[in-house]
C-alpha cells in the first residue's frame, strides 16, 4: 500500500542506523553497526511474503536488542567495577627440597659410577680403624651403590605406578589414581562442594560483597543516561519507523493479523458476559462490517506508528523516575533470582562432571602441575637414603649410632631455628 511520503521514507529508515549528527545537524549512517538493515520504500511491500514478514520481525528485533546493548555499553559508568580478581597464580617458594633437588637429581649417576668402579677396585684389604675397632672396607663401595640405586629405583617405581599403565594390563595391571579415577573425582567433588565451594557459601559472598547494591546503581545511572540520549532516541524512533512501513503495510501482514484479531474476538464472545454477548450479536447480524472494520482498523496500524512515536519522548522522560520508584522491589527481585539460582545450581554434580570429563592424561598432567617437584623430590631422595642404607649394611652399628646422632643434632637445629623465627 503506496503512501503520500513514501518518497521520503528511505532517508527515514536510514536515520535509525545513525548515531551521530553531521555539521549541519543531520543524521549519520554508521554502517555495520546493526546487523539488519532495516526496510525502505525501494522494497514492494506487496512483495513481503508472512514468512519474509516472521523473517523481518526476528531480524528487527536483534536490532532492537543490538541498539539497547550498543547505547547501554556507551554509557556504563567507566572506572572500578568492584573488587580486583584474585585470580594471579601465587609465586612458588622455593622450599628445601627445591633447592635440594638440583644436587639429589646427581646421586643417582653418582651411585651409578660407584657401582661401574667397584667391579674394578672396592677397597681391597681396606681397613678403618675408629674407636679401636678395626672395620673392613672391602666391598663399601657396592654395597652403597647397589642399596642407593635400589633405593632410587624403588621410589621411581612408586611414583610411576600412581599413573601408570594408565590403561589396565593384564600383567601390571593399572596405575593407582587411573585405577581409582571415578573415587578419587568422586571425593574431589564432595570436598569442593560441601566444604569449598557450597551454596551457602557462595550466598554469603553474594550478600557480603553488595554486588548487587552496586549494580543496581549502575543500571540506574546507565538506564538514565540511555533514555536521555537523543541518538538513541532517534534511531529507536527509525527503527519503529522501519519496521511499520516496512512489514506492517504489508498485505499478508495485515490479513494475517486481521485473522488474528477476529479469532481473539470471537474467543472473548464465546466466554459470555455482556459484552461478549453484544460483541456475538453484532459478530453474526454484522458480519461484513465486522470485517470491514477490523481489515480498517489494521490498515490504520502504520499511520498510528507516527503519533505514538510523537509520545515517546515523554514516555522516555517520565520512564527513569518511574523505574527509580521501583528500584528497591527491582533490587529485591534481583536479589531472589540470583540466590535462587545458587540454589538450583547442584554444584556438586557440576564439579564432578568436569572432572570426570577429564582423561587419564589430563588427570595426570593436573597432578603433576602442583606436585611434580615433590614427587621428583621423593623418588631422587630414595637414592640418598638408599646410600644409607648400604653404610648400616656395611657396618650396622656404628652406623646406626652415627645416623642417629646425626639425626638428632639435625632436629635439634632445625627446632632451635623454628623457635627463633617465631619470636
């Protein structure tokens, strides 16, 4: 359906795309800004078929969606947006085992030469004279380099069997955390969830941190400062513009929605009352005027567009205070949908879902990553002891007073150290 100022009506659906004003005071185009382009009169409404129609609204309306969320970010107040993420990995501390592990990685070759040079010289008819003992040292040299390769050996087995095989053998069977993978994700997730990271918990924080306090401010500053916004206004009204001369003149759109109107009619009549029984006798006595009426009045829904839009702006003027009166029943109403959305969020099964999407390798990697240092701590520190262990071979009780006494002096300083770092 042709209209008087159709001529005008592409620079008009072009303003709405528009947010900034040329030098004498025009609209614009910021192309690419909105997905859609909205409809000119260069296309013939005749031709806008209901599914082009459905296709157009959905389109308008990722527009409207994509002009409040354009306006919306523009004015969101800049500056601190709450409380800084602590989300920095802390700084490793280099404990004694890490700079002990450097040395340790060394004994195991160290013993490993030990052991190569006692097939060719071990002390033969070697003696050690202590405390009027005589103590032969044929053989030292093997038997603390066998006990402290044993011992390092041994210690790398244990560290390599909690991850491998991490496929079930029929011989060696499987490593203990693959093995236990669906235990060990199964304990994780109870002791996050009941002791980490609850319900209850997160709630207390939501409550704590005023989150919810500080954004309804916030919105309250950004609402107020969109509707306030010319350009926003104006390619509001354009798209409202657009979209009327556009779809709502079409004659699918229009029959259709004359349909729509006479069978919500009719289904009010069908109720009874009153008026549903005047709007029946009139429906059955006056069929071609009822009809006649409602297709009138759906033809008039595009001229009605413009004196609407000429009531926008004092719509948009009394909207703030309107919504200013509701802020705290808003702020409420916030407050209920996000702590019954903690409610509803079974984070148990959550956690113990993630985890156990994760494959033997990656739960692999996720150990190693906070203790692969220990455990290579561990496994190089069973050759030292195994050293030991070949020296109490070699001459059992003088060595297991020497290691003794060594050990107490040992527990002795580190005791008096801790005493002294604490006062």
């Amino acid at each position: 359906m042709p209209d008087d100022d159709a001529s005008g009506s592409a620079g008009d659906d072009r303003q709405w795309a528009s947010g900034d004003l040329a030098s004498d005071g025009s609209a614009v185009p910021l192309p690419g800004r909105w997905p859609h382009a909205p409809y000119s009169s260069d296309t013939p409404e005749a031709d806008l078929s209901l599914p082009e129609a459905k296709e157009a609204t959905r389109d308008r309306a990722r527009d409207l969606e994509a002009l409040v969320t354009d306006a919306a970010a523009r004015h969101w107040p800049s500056g601190d947006s709450g409380p800084a993420r602590a989300d920095a990995e802390p700084p490793r501390r280099p404990g004694l085992h890490a700079r002990a592990l450097p040395v340790l990685r060394a004994v195991p070759w160290a013993l490993a030469a030990l052991f190569a040079v006692s097939f060719a010289w071990d002390f033969p008819q070697g003696t050690l004279r202590l405390f009027g003992q005589a103590w032969p040292l044929a053989g030292l040299l093997r038997a603390i380099s066998v006990s402290g390769l044993i011992g390092f050996f041994t210690n790398w087995l244990a560290v390599t069997m909690l991850f491998r095989p991490r496929e079930e053998r029929p011989v060696f069977g499987q490593g203990l955390v693959p093995a236990q993978k669906e235990r060990v994700v199964w304990r994780l997730s109870e002791a996050i969830s009941e002791d980490l990271v609850n319900e209850q918990v997160v709630k207390e924080k939501i409550r704590r941190s005023g989150i919810v306090e500080r954004y309804r401010a916030k919105v309250m500053q950004t609402t107020r400062a969109v509707l306030e916004d010319d350009a926003f206004r104006r390619e509001l009204k354009g798209l409202a513009q657009g979209y009327a001369r556009g779809v709502l003149r079409a004659p699918a759109v229009q029959k259709r929605l004359a349909d729509f109107l006479i069978e919500r009619l009719e289904a009010h009549a069908a109720r009874g009352g009153l008026s549903g029984a005047l709007l029946g006798a009139y429906r059955t006595l006056g069929e071609q005027d009822f009809r006649r009426r409602v297709d009138r009045f759906v033809q008039r829904l595009p001229e009605s567009v413009e004196p609407a839009l000429g009531r926008l702006d004092a719509l948009l003027d009394r909207l703030p205070a309107h919504i200013e009166k509701r802020a705290d029943s808003l702020e409420d109403a916030a407050t209920r949908l996000v702590l019954g959305f903690v409610e509803n969020l079974n984070l148990r099964a959550m956690v113990r879902e993630r985890m156990a999407a994760y494959d033997e390798r990656k739960l692999e990697r996720l150990f190693k990553k906070t203790s692969n240092e220990q455990l290579n701590y561990i496994k190089y520190l069973g050759g030292m002891l195994g050293a030991v262990g070949g020296c109490v071979i070699w001459a059992p009780l003088p060595a297991l007073a020497f290691f003794a006494l060594v050990g107490c002096l040992l527990y002795l300083f580190d005791e008096l150290l801790f005493r002294t770092s604490g006062e």
